[in-house]
C-alpha cells in the first residue's frame, strides 16, 4: 500500500487518480505513505495538465476567427475508412467511367462501410489516421486527448493519461519521444518527472497522440519514422493515435492499423453548422437553419462541394458568419477557398514549407494549376496520369521565365499533393483536383487569364458541363460580364434563328397564349417546351425492336427549364413512353391531371387525352410479350400523345 488509494478515490476526477497513483509509486515507494504536501504537489500538478492540455489543444482559431471556440462545442463526431481508399482501375477511362455513373459533383472513390472515429480508437491499440489537408485528423487526435481526460465519463474507454506531441518539432537530429513526454509533465510542476514518465510508459498507462508525420521537415523524416517505431516496441503497453497526410503516408508503421478520415457527409455537415452558430442570439435569429437551407439551393450546389471537407466548411461558416449570405461573385468564394489550401493552411498550423516552395510562389503555382485544370477540363478529363501532370510541369517550368528551373516536376507534384492536397491521387498514380469545383474555378481562371472567352462561348455554349465555368469567367472579368453577355447572345441567334427551334418558339407561344394559368407567359412556355423536350428524348432513345427500362434520373435535368411552376413529376411522359407499362402510364394520367389543373395550355383537351391514356393503361402489354408487340404498342402510345399535345 501506497497511501494513496483513499485519497485517489476521493480525488477521482478524469485523470487525478491515475496521477496519484503513479505518482504514489514513484514518490513514495511500495510501502511508504506520502506526506500531505507532496499529495498536494501531485493533485496541483495533474489539475495543471489538465487545464494545459484544455488550453493548448482544446481550443480552436482558425482563418482568421474572430474569437477561438471551445474544441468540444464545436466537434462533430467523425468517420473512417478501412485504407483501402485508393481502388485498382485498369484505366484512367474506366475511373472517368466510374465517377460519371455516379452521377454527382463530389470524387468519391469509395463506397465501403463507415466506422464511428471513437469506436475506431477505442478498439485499436495503435492506429493510424489518414486524411487531406483539412480533413480533421488533428482535430481528432486533440479530442481523443479531452475524452480520455474526463475517465470514466468520456467516451475514451481506456483508463490513460494523453500526451499530445506535434511531430513538426521534430526539427533537429536529436529526437527523443521520452524527453518530449518528460517535458510535458514537467511544465506542470510535477515532482521528479522524469521518473514520472518511464513509470507511466512501463505501465502502459499513456495515450500517445502524434500528430502529423508529414509535417516533419523531411531531412529528419527517416529518423523521426525510425524513432517512433523504436519508441513503440519498446513501450508497446501503452496506447497510440498517429495522424498524416495521405499523399505522404507509405505504410511505414509495422503495428499501426490504417484508416482513412471519411468527407463530411450532409448530416455531419448540418451538424458542423448547427454548432457553429450555437450562441442565443443564433438560436433565436435561426442562423444555423438559414445557413443550411441556403447551402441546399441548386445555385449553392458547388459551394456544397467545398462543405465536404471540415476545413472548408469552417471557412464556409465565417463567410455566412459575416454576411449571412454568400457571395453572388462566387468565383470571390472559390478563389479564397483556393488560396486557403495553397498556403494559408499551412501559415496557420505554421508547418516548415519544402525547399521545393522556396521559388515557386503561390501566384506562379496558381497559374501552373489553371494550366493543368484547363488543360483537362478542355479535352473532358478529370483524371490525369502522374506522367502527364509531370510532363506539364516540367513543360511549364521550362517555358515559364518567372519559373525557377532548378526544379523537377515529379518533386512539384508530389509538393502539391502532399502539403496542399489540391492534386489528390485517386487511384495507382491517378490524380484529380481534390474539389471538382477547384477545377472549375480555376479553369475559368486560365480562360481569362489568357484571353478566351469567344472560345468558350462558340464551343461550349450549350455543354451544361460547363455551365459553372461560365458562370466563373463572368465573376473573374474585370471589365464586367457584359463582354461574355453580347458574345452569349450572339452565339444563341444562330440557335434560335434554325428553322426547327423558330418552330418550336411559335408552338410554344401559340399553345399557351391567352391561357388562364396563374404563371407569368414565360413560364407557362418554359413548361410547354420541357413537355416537348422530354416526349422528343422519349422517342428519340427507343428502338423499336427493343423496349428499353429508362432510368429515371435521366430525366431528372429537365426539371430545371421548368422551374417556372412546381411539378414534381415532369418526365412522366417520357417514363411512360420508355417503359409503356400500366403503372407508368399511371403516373402520365396522374401527371396529365395536374397540367389541367394549372391552366397552361389554351388548346389541349385534356379531358379527352386523360380517357384515351385510361384505355391504353388497360390494354398495356406484360413484358412477356414479344417485341414486336411490346414494339406496336409503343408507338401507339407515342402517336396518342404527340397526337394530343402537338396537333
């Protein structure tokens, strides 16, 4: 007995006890009691770790915060990935492939099962946290430390005292993990800690948190891996989070298992936000709900993009903060986001920058960047090849005066993936720009730089993948969009003035004129040519030997030329013509209902459509039918509705 134990007990509080106990031991001896004033050392000392340890890594300011805010209030629990992240493709074009099936904005190359960041850490001894810039690794790490803090109350279920160890002072030849850690109870005026340490290590009654293996200078990075594993098998009781950046992780901790930090999902997302705006006056303005309801607009879809990543989020919240908007010039947005990654980050966490960076100045990287981005986008590529980007930058290095030529690409690219994270490695030497919106951005960027906006208006006009580049070009003009704006218009007359599209406008303008819908004329001609562009698409898909099973999202863009009126259920015409099954003409009868309802029309019967539709439902073949069957009844129904709408 120690003398101790009752005194630990009534001292319980977080970590206190685990203190006094080892504290004990080497104080006092196994079989001396402690006097009260060293008692009181030790309690003194451990409520200074404590209030240290709160104060160092439990509070956060970042891009320029106002006021630093409590760590915890703002913490959204996180998830992880098993570090099978990077996928095996067999080609570029099959990754392309895969990315446009999915259908949306965001790079996900990976659709395995989550796993909650605390479980994750509760069940692992040694564990390794990967992630880009920004994606909260350090935020983890420090939280880990608080919920150990709090022992049995905390959702750490291990009873060890965190030592959090930022591996960016790993700045000399001399690194000592021991000394690191002695160094931190020292501070605190614990007695003899020194002997407070290795009696804490032998036991294995420490949570080593250390944070940021890449930013290790890398002339010292072989020793501090080599020390650190060392450091481990030798105090291998006690417990272990590492955290680095995934473009610079190669595997190099033989006990550590591998994670990788999951995007942001809209529920952590809404969650972040919510506690962002947490004071009463938010509460009572409703701040956090107008900030996500805003995010959830199509306008906002690629400011969303950004929100995936906890960084990026952060500073979307300081934009909201300030104006309670966001900005109409959404390339001003992009643009901050940008810099925020190529070197305001690292500023703020003040991360030693590689000799690579010492002539290549953020101005220049940009413009390398909005080669590499326009380059790709111009040819529809998303995914480039480490060779081709290399071959890029060692063209551009060479060709630029302002460039310094002393360096190589394959030193640059790795440089940008690593510290940065703009160019991530998707698959085996595949890359991406981490935020398609980036790449977007920073296309426009070159468009302008270099003086092609005609270009852009006579070859992508009507490419609704460049729909958010246009809109880009027209924030970056310094003269103003007008420019962009007349040479728009100019392209569109050479639309509007084709035989076929003048038809239209005249059908559209005839079939609505005068109708007794409550919608502004252009809306009721916007829904009228959205009924003749989704019929026309129908038509257009079907073979007539081939009945095919047309999947609705499809259909889901023609939404947006309606968006006049609400209809929720705009290409059911051209489901039912695509499929011809009872239940989808079901839903065109439905769909023919609410168009009479809303008084569009001045010369549809409705009423006479709706009875010939209820006729086909009943006469609608199975699928088992043959083809030619299947094949006629199609274009009966075809001939019915065009019949209908285009007399």
């Amino acid at each position: 007995m120690t003398g101790m134990e009752p005194w630990a007990i009534s001292a319980v509080s977080g970590v206190a006890a685990m203190f006094a106990q080892i504290g004990g031991q080497v104080l006092g001896g196994l079989s001396k009691t402690l006097d009260e004033k060293t008692k009181k050392l030790i309690f003194d000392a451990s409520n200074q770790y404590q209030k240290n340890y709160e104060e160092r890594h439990g509070i956060l300011k970042v891009l320029g915060m106002r006021e630093p805010v409590k760590l915890e209030s703002l913490y959204t629990s996180v998830q992880f990935l098993d570090d099978d992240a990077i996928q095996s493709f067999e080609s570029i074009e099959n990754l392309e492939n895969f990315y446009r099936q999915a259908k949306i904005r965001r790079f996900q190359s990976h659709d395995g099962k989550k796993q909650a960041g605390i479980k994750v850490a509760n069940n692992k001894q040694y564990l390794m946290v990967l992630g880009g810039p920004g994606a909260g690794k350090s935020t983890f790490l420090r939280k880990m430390g608080l919920e150990a803090l709090k022992g049995k109350k905390g959702g750490f279920k291990h009873a060890c005292i965190p030592v959090f160890i930022e591996l960016k002072r790993f700045a000399s030849n001399n690194i000592n993990i021991e000394t690191f850690i002695t160094e931190e109870f020292r501070i605190c005026d614990f007695p003899s800690p020194d002997k407070f340490t290795a009696k804490a290590l032998e036991e294995g009654k420490l949570l080593i948190l250390l944070d940021g293996l890449d930013e290790v200078p890398t002339k010292n990075l072989t020793e501090a891996i080599s020390e650190i594993q060392n450091f481990v098998d030798k105090y291998d009781q006690n417990r272990f989070i590492a955290s680095c950046r995934t473009a610079a992780y190669r595997s190099a901790f033989r006990r550590f298992s591998d994670v990788s930090m999951a995007d942001f999902d809209d529920t952590q997302i809404q969650q972040f936000i919510y506690n962002w705006f947490h004071c009463e006056a938010d509460k009572q303005a409703k701040t956090s709900e107008k900030c996500w309801e805003l995010l959830q607009k199509p306008e906002h879809e690629a400011a969303k993009e950004l929100a995936y990543t906890p960084l990026l989020l952060t500073f979307l919240c300081l934009v909201y903060d300030r104006s309670q908007s966001f900005p109409d010039n959404r390339s001003v947005l992009y643009h901050k986001a940008l810099r925020i990654l190529l070197e305001e980050w690292a500023s703020e966490k003040r991360i030693f920058r590689d000799e690579i960076y010492q002539g290549l100045h953020t101005e220049l990287e940009e413009i390398l960047l909005s080669e590499i981005a326009y380059t790709g986008f111009e040819s529809d590529r998303l995914f480039f090849s480490g060779r081709d980007i290399i071959q890029q930058i060692k063209t551009f290095l060479a060709s630029n005066l302002n460039a310094p030529q002393h360096l190589d690409g394959k030193s640059v690219l790795n440089a940008i993936a690593v510290q940065q994270g703009i160019l991530v490695e998707r698959a085996e030497d595949v890359f991406s720009f981490s935020h398609l919106t980036l790449q977007e951005y920073l296309t426009a960027q070159y468009i302008d730089d270099h003086r092609q906006v005609e270009k852009l208006v006579t070859e992508h006009l009507i490419d609704k993948r460049w729909k958010e580049v246009f809109l880009l070009v027209a924030g970056l003009m310094r003269g103003g969009a007008d420019d962009l704006l007349l040479l728009m218009e100019k392209e569109v007359q050479k639309y509007i003035n084709t035989q076929k599209l003048q038809a239209l406008l005249n059908w559209t303008e005839q079939v609505t004129v005068g109708s007794l819908g409550d919608f502004k004329p252009v809306g009721k001609r916007a829904v009228a040519m959205e009924i003749a562009n989704i019929i026309a698409y129908a038509n257009s898909i079907i073979d007539p030997n081939v009945i095919i099973h047309a999947d609705p999202i499809v259909y889901t863009n023609a939404i947006a030329y309606a968006n006049a009126i609400a209809i929720d259920n705009i290409f059911a015409y051209a489901i039912a013509i695509v499929e011809a099954t009872n239940g989808t003409i079901s839903d065109a009868i439905e769909y023919t209902y609410n168009l009479e309802k809303l008084k569009i029309f001045n010369n549809i019967k409705f009423t006479v459509l709706i009875a010939q539709m209820e006729v086909l439902k009943v006469k609608a073949p199975d699928e088992q039918k043959s083809q030619e069957v299947l094949g006629a009844f199609v274009k009966r129904l075809q001939q019915t509705l065009l019949t209908a709408v285009f007399r």
